[in-house]
C-alpha cells in the first residue's frame, strides 16, 4: 500500500462516488414504474434531506434547534430567501447568547 | 410561451434558486482547498478531486484521513459509504429526468449532489416538468462555483478558519428545511419526515461517520412505503 499515489486514490474516490450517482438511475430509471413504487421514489426527497439535517437542527444545541423553528415559521408566510437570512441571522446570535 | 423563453426562464429560476447555495458553498470550498495543501497534495491533485469527485462531505473526511502512507482503501471505502445515499436520490430522480436529452441527463447525474439534485426534484414535483435549462441552471453555476473556491482555497490558505462562527454551515440548514417544508406542502406526508428525522438521530449516536444519512433515509422511504394507501394512485 506504500506506493500508491494520491492521484490513483482520487480516481478510485471518483469511480465509486459517480458509480453511487448512476447505479440508482440506471436499475430504476428502466422499468415502467408501478404508483407505489412512484409515490414511496416521492418521499425520497423529504427523507434524505430530512436526514442531512436532523442531528444539526435537534442534536447540535439550542440554538440550532431554535434557529431551525424561527425558519420554519417564517417560511410558512413570508418569501423562502428570508426564512434562510433570518435563520442564519438567529443562529449567530444565539450561538453568542448560549 | 416560445421554446427560447421558456428556456430562459428556466436557466433565470435555477439561478435565483441556487444562489444561495452558491455563497454557503463558498466557505466550504477555501476549506477544502486549505485542507488538501495541508495534507500535502498538489494543487492540480487537489482540483483532480474536486472536480471528479465532486462530493464536499466525502472530501473533507477523505482529507482528514490522507496521511503517509495513504490508507487507499479505507479512503475509498469511506467515500463509497458517505456517498451511498446517491443510489436513492439518482432513483428518485429517475422518472422525472428520463424524458430529458442524455447530455444534460448525464451531466446532471455525474454531478448530481444533495442541493442541486434537491432543487432539480422540488421543481419537478411542483410543475411536473423539468426543462433541461433548468436542469443545467442548477447544476452547472453549482459544480463551477465548487471548482472556483476549492481552487482559491488552495492558493489563499486558511482564510475562514470557523465557518460556524458566521452561521455559514447553517445556511445549508436552513436552506434545507425550507426545501422540507416545499416537498411537505406538495406531499402532505409527515411519515416518512418524522421516521427520517428519528432513525438519523438513533444511527447518529450508533454507527460511524455519516451513515446516519443514508440509514435515515431508509427510515423515511421504509415509513413511505408502510404507509402507502392505494388512494395515492389519484395524483400519484
């Protein structure tokens, strides 16, 4: 193992990960997909991004949890850009507070 | 409206959505770029990974790892396993990018990541239809912002030292909960949210590095797939 070069480790690094990226497409994007199959694909979405961000919003500290509250809120009446601003915004001043 | 607007007016949407991932990548990629001169690699090395790889989570754990002599497999490994929950988001994908030509199609998918890909589903799942300017206004501005300061990173050195301290790491939080919220106001399902959220939070505590993101998002889709009512087949 002493002798491989970085550039080789960076091309396996890139082989698999755009493996990961067309393997999904590839054995679903094939078949004609049943509306269970499509309605559980719809729900990907919402899980995966659901999972990025879960132990950051309610396993971080306060602030994190209620920065994420604060956006949500204000994502509900007011435009998406000033849910992101005013979150960001809490956040740095909690994390100054706590 | 005439097929050159339309695609103008995609290309024009895509920015405005993903500008704000654009300035929150900008710390990560002065970071990246830091990491890989300190761990020893070349600039064109270093701008090899960023471009090929593509993937900011995995490079900076594949960075943390680079020591001598390269652990080769287990960075290899590592980066398989950070990067597994593209099978689902190239799946879930799938019906919606099938119509489109295969260059932007395969441009799309090789560089396919969670904001860009998130971005590309919520305008699917919105309109239904997913035009390929919009497509590329999503990915191509995002893969060559990426490439900009990961590049800038490795001549400027350690510029941003705490993204944290600016709330930069949490503009991608935040920008994800209101994607959440989108996807929720179209879907109506709390399940496979709540599962996702817990199942993560659980696998956090029990496995290694970030397969707390792949298992929880086999929480959500599990949770999708219990709950699934043939009702469902009147809009799905």
């Amino acid at each position: 193992m002493d002798s491989v070069s970085p550039w080789l480790v960076i091309l396996g690094m890139a082989v698999v990960t755009v493996s990961t990226r067309l393997i999904g497409y590839w054995v679903l994007g094939r078949y004609q997909l049943s509306s269970r199959t499509q309605s559980i694909l719809e729900a990907v979405p919402a899980s995966v991004l659901t999972a990025i961000i879960a132990p950051m919003v309610l396993a971080t500290g306060l602030a994190e949890t209620l920065a994420a509250i604060a956006t949500l809120l204000i994502a509900w009446r007011l435009p998406t850009v000033v849910a992101i601003v005013c979150g960001v915004v809490v956040v740095v001043l909690m994390r100054n507070v706590f | 409206m005439p097929p050159s607007k339309t695609a103008q007016a995609g290309f024009t949407a895509a920015l405005i959505d993903i500008f704000p991932m654009l300035i929150g990548m900008v710390p990560f990629g002065l970071i990246v770029g830091t990491m890989g001169k300190q761990a020893g690699l070349e600039t064109w090395e270093l701008m090899l990974m960023s471009s090929a790889v593509f993937a900011g989570a995995s490079q900076f754990i594949a960075l943390d790892m680079w020591t001598t002599p390269l652990p080769a497999l287990a960075i290899i490994g590592t980066t398989l396993m950070v990067n597994l929950r593209h099978v689902l988001m190239g799946a879930a994908a799938a019906p919606h990018i099938k119509g489109l030509p295969s260059l932007p199609r395969y441009i799309f998918l090789c560089a396919m990541a969670d904001e860009n890909w998130a971005m590309a589903m919520r305008r699917a799942m919105s309109d239904r239809t997913l035009v390929v300017s919009y497509v590329l206004g999503v990915t191509v501005p995002f893969y060559l912002n990426w490439q900009l300061w990961s590049f800038l990173g490795t001549q400027l050195g350690d510029l941003i030292n705490d993204p944290a301290e600016l709330g930069f790491d949490f503009v991608f939080t935040a920008v994800f909960i209101t994607l959440i919220f989108g996807f929720w106001k179209t879907d109506k399902r709390l399940s496979p949210i709540i599962a996702s959220a817990c199942v993560a939070l659980i696998a956090q505590q029990l496995l290694p590095g970030t397969w707390y993101i792949f298992v929880g998002s086999l929480g959500g889709v599990a949770a999708a797939a219990l709950t699934y009512k043939r009702k469902d087949d009147a809009h799905g």
